[in-house]
C-alpha cells in the first residue's frame, strides 16, 4: 500500500510535468483519497508525534492544488483562444 506522502509526491510530479489530466494522475488521486479517508476514520491525525509529517503532507497538497489550478487557468485560456480564433475564421469565411 502507498504511504500518503509518497502518492502527493508522484502527484507532484505529474502535475508538474503538466500530466494532471492523464489517468495515472487520477489512479493515483483516488488512492490518495481513500487513503486520506482511512487516516480521518482512525484518528490518526489526533496524534501530537505526528503533526509535523501532517504538516508537511498539508503543505505539499496545498502545492499540488496550485499547480492543478494553473494548470486549469491555462487550459481554460486556450480553450478561449482556439473559440475566438474558430469564430474569426467562420466570419471570414462568410464574408468571402
């Protein structure tokens, strides 16, 4: 089984390679969350020795949410590009 750490590292590492969409990227997710789940249903974050590696798993899914977020933005920008660029050749065309 996969140590949490370990899978936000590897999603770090797609994400920046910029493979957030692929299906490893959301294999990998879904076992993070799952194992996320099993850490809330036992409590574990309860336990004082284990807050600075909680700490350090928090700060590393802050980094991987903003890596996906611009990763977003931009997908989000070029999908906006390649709309104004289709809708500039459509009005071209119909005015030839």
């Amino acid at each position: 089984m996969y140590d949490l750490q370990d899978l936000l590292e590897q999603l770090l590492r797609l994400a920046r390679q910029g493979d957030s969409t692929n299906e490893q990227f959301g294999s990998l997710t879904n076992k993070a969350g799952s194992l996320v789940d099993k850490v809330k249903r036992i409590g574990i974050l309860d336990v004082p020795e284990l807050r600075y590696r909680h700490e350090q798993i928090r700060k590393q899914y802050e980094g991987l949410c903003l890596i996906v977020a611009a990763q977003k933005a931009n997908t989000s920008r070029e999908i906006n590009q390649i709309k104004r660029g289709r809708k500039t050749l459509e009005t071209y065309r119909k005015n030839m």
